[in-house]
C-alpha cells in the first residue's frame, strides 16, 4: 500500500499555549486547529464542556412522562443491547429509575435467538407483564413495527439511540438521538451510554435536584461504554472519558472491583485506569457474556451489591472470555486460509461457514479487514438464511 501525504498547508501556531509545531500539525491534521479548540482537545473540562441536556428538543417529554410512570407507580422496562455500550447504558437508567421510585426491569435480547434490537416477541411478553412504559437503549431507531405494536397494546415508548436514522422514523413518544434532523443536540458523536447519561442527567435535574451532583459516578460506566463502542474520543466523548477513568479508579461496584482481580488489573485511587484498559481488558469481557452465553451475565455483574456473588459473575465471565478468545482464533485461521487462496486475487474477501459462531463473525471480520486490507464479510450459514458482519476499510474503491 501506497503512503499518499497530506499537503502540507499552512497553519496558525497558537502560541499562548507553547506547544511543539509537531503536535500543532498532528492535531490540525484531525480538524482540531485554534486555540480554543486545541485547549478543548487538551484540557477537557467538565463544568465547561458537558453540554445541557435539554438541547435534545425530546427531553422535555421524557421527563415528562418518566415523572407519570413514577407517580402512577407503573412498570417501566428498559430494553437493552447485548454489547458493552448497551449494558452500560441500561445499568445507568436502571439505577438513575430506581433512585426516582420506579418498578423497573431491564430487557437485554439473546444474540443468537433474538437478534439485535426489539422485536415482536419481546414486546408480547412485556405487555403480558403489565408493562406500561419502555425505554430503549444503544437501540430502537429502527423499530418502526414494533413501536407500533407496542403503542396498540397500550405500551408508550421512548428511543435513546445514537446509531444512524432512517428516512422513517418509529412513532415513538420521544426520540433521543443527536443524529436525528431535529434533535436539538450540538455534538453527533455520542456513543448509546453517552445518550443514556443525557437522560439521567436531564432526569437528575428536574425530578432529583438535591440528588444531581450524583450523576457524576456513572461516568464510570459511561467511560466503558464510550470506548467499547470506538466513538471519536472528542467534545463530550472525551471529557466523559477523562473523567470517568478517574470514577472507574475510585469505583465502589463490586463487579468492577472484581473483574479487575480476575484480570489481573492494577486499578485503584493510586492506579488511573487508561483507555487501553478499558479497550483491550475490560470491554472484551463485558462483551463476552453476549457472545458466548448472553448478556444478563454481564449485567448482573455490573449491578451486584455481594461480593461474592461478584465474584462467581466475574470468574464465569473470564472463563467465557478464554472460550471466545479461541473460537475467534479459530474462525479467523480458517477465514485467513480462504483469503490466501481463493480471494487472493479479489477485492473483497467473502466467506460462510456453518461453523463460524454468530457471536465472533464481527470480530473475525474486523481482524481479516485489518490483515489483509479488503473489505470482508463472514456469515454463518444456516437452513435458510446467512447471519453475520462486513467490515471495511477506509477510502476503497470496489
């Protein structure tokens, strides 16, 4: 692969903040030119920096209607996603709900059975429980079917997503996303915690104002989610980041607590956390759960008050961790044998197996993309239709 340089144009040095020409460059080569802005970028600063989170022109109403489900004493089920992001996101709001008042519950979909998102079958179940509110998360911007069955059974639904939007959007009763056209919002790359923070913070202020100031420890778990989900670590992201790789040094969930002893991982008040933590040693455990097994177990380990209970959540999640680890090398040699051979020549790598887990398609497509530099797709095959994930690379040409 050819190295193509970037024109070398000229740029302001800020030279208030006496910094090297080098790093002027290399941040002005990521958009980040100016002193405010490089300051910004250095210097994150939460007091400054964190957005209100009644710019979303929805949040009204989600407050709104969280305040009747609390004063009705209705159910309210959060519905989750299976990934690190999603289980993070779904702790926040569970625990945010609960300090309200609230009967809450939270709905994580089976990877394998269910899928990513809501779906029917779900919605029956939780209008059968009496459900009379749901909250998604990392999920729902697609859902325009099951909002709709969901509203004709009685049940109102507020989305809290990030992902892209579709030209249709679901008749929600609010939507949360800072993609969306009319969102309000000034910063677009929120990861799905980073949306379920917005809320809790929009929460905190208006129906728990004595109680605010606590919000700030689930930045912990907003760090985690933020890096899981490779969001730009920028604007918001990046304060999030810094400041709760501070909470996650002084974190009092056991789960945590417990995960970083069956890690093996120095993090305490003397030891901060970096995002190399999180990414290569944490998140791929949280992970595991709902690639392996499904993702509750994550979950239970993130919200459990026992210690010892912490402990049996966190040594099971290791063990499926090492399992993942080796099916994913597994799949990944088989894949790289067909990529040398019968796409050696090919400007995408295309493969299927009955055998590739559904749970480590993303990841063994990710790693081949990576290798061999053409985008790459690995399904599992099944009777009568192929599940799996394409990664790609930046700037190809097909």
């Amino acid at each position: 692969m050819d190295w193509k340089i970037k024109e070398n144009k000229k740029i302001d040095i800020p030279f208030d903040l006496n910094l090297p020409e080098v790093l002027v460059r290399l941040l002005a080569g990521r958009g980040i030119e100016g002193s405010e802005a490089v300051r910004e970028f250095l210097e994150p600063d939460y007091e400054k920096g964190v957005h209100d989170p009644f710019l979303f022109s929805d949040m009204g109403k989600v407050v709104e209607r969280i305040a009747q489900a609390r004063d009705n004493k209705e159910r309210v089920v959060i519905f989750g996603d299976y990934d690190a992001d999603g289980i993070t996101s779904s702790v926040i709001l569970k625990e945010t709900l609960e300090t309200l008042g609230i009967a809450v519950a939270v709905y994580i979909p089976d990877k394998r059975s269910e899928g990513y998102g809501m779906n029917l079958g779900a919605i029956e179940k939780l209008a059968e429980e009496e459900t009379k509110l749901i909250i998604t998360v990392d999920c729902g911007i697609t859902g325009i079917e099951e909002v709709e069955r969901a509203r004709e059974l009685g049940i109102d639904v507020i989305i809290t997503d990030h992902h892209h939007v579709p030209e249709e959007l679901p008749k929600a009763l609010a939507v949360i996303n800072p993609r969306t056209g009319n969102s309000g919002y000034p910063f677009l790359e929120l990861a799905g915690v980073g949306v379920a923070f917005k809320v809790a913070q929009a929460i905190f202020e208006k129906l728990l104002p004595q109680k605010k100031e606590q919000v700030k420890w689930f930045l912990d778990l907003v760090a985690i989610g933020t890096v899981a989900d490779c969001v730009p670590l920028v604007g918001e992201n990046r304060i999030f980041v810094k400041y709760g790789l501070l909470v996650l040094s002084k974190t009092k969930r056991n789960g945590l607590l417990q995960l970083f002893s069956v890690a093996r991982l120095n993090i305490d008040e003397n030891n901060v956390p970096s995002t190399r933590n999180i990414g290569f040693h944490i998140a791929p455990r949280i992970n595991a759960a709902g690639r392996i097994n499904h993702a509750n177990l994550a979950y239970d380990l993130l919200v459990e008050g026992d210690i010892a209970k912490a402990r049996v959540f966190a040594l099971e999640l290791e063990e499926n961790n090492s399992h993942r680890q080796k099916i994913t090398e597994t799949a990944t040699n088989e894949v790289k044998v067909l990529a040398e051979n019968s796409f050696k020549d090919k400007k995408l790598i295309f493969a299927v197996g009955e055998n590739f887990p559904i749970g480590v398609v993303g990841l063994v497509a990710g790693k081949i993309a990576q290798q061999f530099n053409k985008p790459t797709a690995v399904l599992q095959k099944g009777e009568t239709e192929s599940k799996g994930s394409f990664r790609s690379i930046p700037q190809v040409n097909i």
